[in-house]
C-alpha cells in the first residue's frame, strides 16, 4: 500500500474552493472538502488509477458535475508514495500552480 502525503500548498487550493462553495451559498461546504480529502485514500490502493497528463502526473477525477473535482498528483514508485500537489473544480480552468 502506498504512503499518501498532500502538499502544503493543498490548503489554498482547499481555502479557495471552500470560499467559492460559500459565496454560492453551498451548505454542505465544508463536508465536501472533506469528501475530496478522503477521496486520496484510493490512491494507497491504486496509484495509478488516475489519467495521466504532463511530467509524469496524473489527475484523479473525484465526484462530478456540480461536485466534481480534480486532484493533480505524482506517483513515485521507488518509494512507494503518492504526492497530492494541488486539487481544483473540474470547471477551473486550471491549477493554481502545479
């Protein structure tokens, strides 16, 4: 199983969706944080089920439509561990950084 460890930097990402879920009047808002969190917990099972994109990355698609999100990470198979570098709306045009 690998190890699973989120970038600091995740906690922009995560201030930015909780303000826009907020500013839209969401009620669940801060559940659904947490549903995105506990959705890196498959990537200890199968770190390569997300789609791969540029520099050895790979996105994970997590809920959908109005509860969809994308979370950018990188596998690293010597070590066993999978780095979460940044989560995004699937309707943003892109990450924060990357």
């Amino acid at each position: 199983m690998a190890r699973v460890e989120s970038a600091p930097e995740l906690l922009e990402d995560f201030d930015r969706i909780l303000e826009y879920q907020l500013q839209q009047k969401i009620a669940d808002a801060a559940m659904r944080v947490m549903e995105i969190v506990q959705a890196f917990e498959v990537l200890a099972h199968n770190p390569l089920i997300g789609r791969p994109v540029s520099n050895n990355k790979r996105e994970l698609v997590i809920g959908r439509k109005g509860r969809g999100y994308l979370a950018l990470y990188q596998y690293v198979d010597k070590i066993d561990t999978v780095y979460v570098l940044a989560v995004r709306g699937q309707r943003e045009a892109g990450y924060a950084r990357s």
